[in-house]
C-alpha cells in the first residue's frame, strides 16, 4: 500500500458514511462477554423482576395446605404448554399436521394460556431457527452461549442478519387461518385473560384461596412454562447425543422432554420437523404432546398426520447418527 493509499483510506474511515468493520463471530463464552447487540433494559428488568417473583413463590408456597391451587397451576401449565408444542410448533409453525375448528380454536386459547409472543412472530422466529440454526440469523443461536440461547435473546435487539433474514420467510399461510386472524387482532386482551386474570380468578372465587397466593401462583406457573420452552433453545441445543444426524447441534435429550411436553427429542425435530410426534417414537411417557394429538386423530379433529417410514429413519440413523441410536 502507498502513502497515498494509505491517506486516503484514513480519510474514508472518517467520513460519516464510511463502511463499519464487522466484528469477528462470538465463540461460545459467557453472554456478558459475546453480546453484541443493545440491551433492552425494559426487557431485562422486567424478566429479572418476574423470576425473582416466581421464585419467592416457588421457595414460600405452601404446598401441603393448598394442593388445589397446586394442582390448578399445574393443570393450567399444562394447557399452555400443549398450546405451545401442538399449536405454536407442530400445527402453525410445522404444519405437520392439520387441525379441525373445534381443535384450532383450543389450541389458540391454549396457547394464549402460556402467555408467549404473538403468534406470528413465533412461528417466524421458528421457522428462522430452523433454517438458519446456529448462525447468527437464528433469533436465539445457540453458539452465543446457553444463556442467550434460553432467554437472553429477549433481553436484547436482535442481531441485523435476523432481521434481515426474518423478513425472507414467509409465514402467509398463518393468516389463511381464520382462527389465527381472530387471535392476532385481539393478541392482548386474550393473552391478559386466558395467561393471567383467568388463571388468578379460578382458586380466588371458587375454592377461596388468598388474592398473594393466587396471583404468586399464577406469576410462578407462567415463569416456569417460560423456562421449559426455552430449555428446548439451549439445553436441547447443548446437550444430549445425536443419532440421527451428528453434524447438527441440536441433540436427543430427557430431561427437555419431560418438562416441555416432548419437545426434547430435538436431533430427531431437527431432522424431520416435519413429523407431527417430534420424535421418532411416539413414546407418551415423555411426549405428552403427541398422546393428546393421536386422541384428537382418533376423534378426528387432527388428521393428516405427517411422519417418515420406519425404512427412511433407519436409512438416516445408518448414514448420519452418531451410532447412539439404540
Ligand atoms: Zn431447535
Ligand atoms: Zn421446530
């Protein structure tokens, strides 16, 4: 390079439009260390503050004198959390399966029960994370670490290759589906009463328990459905072995099944997201998802069901697996 050279590239750098180095990739370290986007103080602070809530809960509930607004929260988690598997998931994100009204119309107000984003922006974000896994266009890549991966995506602006990106796929679809129309224009007033004043309102009138406990109860069930959805994003991304395809990050892993309603066979979803069990068997112990979904085919409200042959899964296993699969 000459001095001219030189002189003129400082002189480009100076200018206000002058093209910003990118950063180089972040390593898997600690999030503090490797975010890269603005913070959303607002965010984080407000999910601090709702932890902190649900684990004041969590630690001073009286569990053995109030088993029914126990047992109600756990219900209710529940029913959110199949909102989220077999609406959010398999149904609008995957479409592997199809779904009649009666059960579109559940899944919708299941799914309003966890509380989460609006639906469009979860499948949007879903079908991102599967296109682009594990690069920084994936809403919560799991290479910057378990901690972004599981919520600090939240917590932050998101990476401009997401944006970029998450603008590419289409989700179009979502709104042939009148029951998804309905619940995108009323996204707020259904969220707040099925998440929250339904839940709160079921043990204060109808079994009397105290107004601390019945809301303490409904902040600390709605912080735990949070956290086993995205153990799927981090755990499920991080650990775990892998015997349909070894290359990919996303591993088999039970303890994520078992609390996110079988969402936690995540080499299997990665390899065929298609596949309405998310899993290769449909195991119930720890798929309760799909028990729910072969009794709603059994009545007929889901059909078309998608899975692989027994003979393409083996071919796979074979080809990619790790050599785990047992
Ligand atoms: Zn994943
Ligand atoms: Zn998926």
């Amino acid at each position: 390079m000459t001095a001219l050279d030189r002189v003129s590239t400082k002189l480009a750098e100076t200018l206000p439009h002058a093209p910003k180095t990118t950063p180089t990739q972040p390593t898997t370290q600690f999030f503090w260390k490797t975010y890269k986007t603005p913070l959303i103080w607002i965010n984080v602070i407000g999910i601090f503050l709702i932890h902190l809530t649900a684990l004041i809960g969590f630690i001073t509930f009286p569990y053995l004198y109030h088993k029914k607004t126990f047992v109600w929260c756990f219900f209710v988690g529940w029913a959110g959390g199949f909102g989220v598997t077999a609406g959010a998931h398999r149904l609008w994100s995957h479409k592997s399966y199809k779904a009649k009204l009666p059960l579109r119309i559940i899944l919708i107000l299941t799914y309003a029960t966890a509380g989460q984003n609006r639906l469009r922006e979860w499948v949007r974000d879903h079908r991102g994370h599967h296109k682009f896994s594990e690069t920084d266009a994936d809403p919560h890549n799991a290479n910057r670490g378990f901690f972004f991966a599981h919520v600090g995506w939240l917590m932050m602006k998101k990476h401009p290759e997401v944006l970029k990106k998450g603008k590419q796929i289409d989700c179009s679809d979502l709104f042939e589906d009148s029951v998804v129309v309905f619940f995108e224009k009323y996204f707020w007033p259904l969220k707040l009463f099925f998440c929250f004043i339904f839940p709160t309102a079921v043990p204060y009138l109808v079994w009397n328990e105290s107004l601390y406990w019945s809301v303490m109860s409904t902040i600390a069930r709605y912080v735990s459905g949070l956290n086993f959805t995205w153990l799927v994003n981090s755990a499920a991304h991080m650990f775990g072995n892998k015997p349909y395809n070894r290359k990919i990050q996303p591993a088999e892993n039970l303890l994520v099944s078992l609390l996110a309603m079988g969402e936690g066979w995540h080499n299997y979803h990665h390899t065929f997201p298609w596949d309405y069990k998310a899993a290769e068997l449909g195991n119930y112990r720890v798929n309760g998802t799909t028990l729910l979904l072969d009794a709603f085919a059994k009545i007929g409200w889901a059909y078309d069901l998608k899975s692989p042959s027994r003979e393409l899964v083996q071919k796979v296993i074979l080809n990619n697996g790790d050599g785990s699969h047992r």
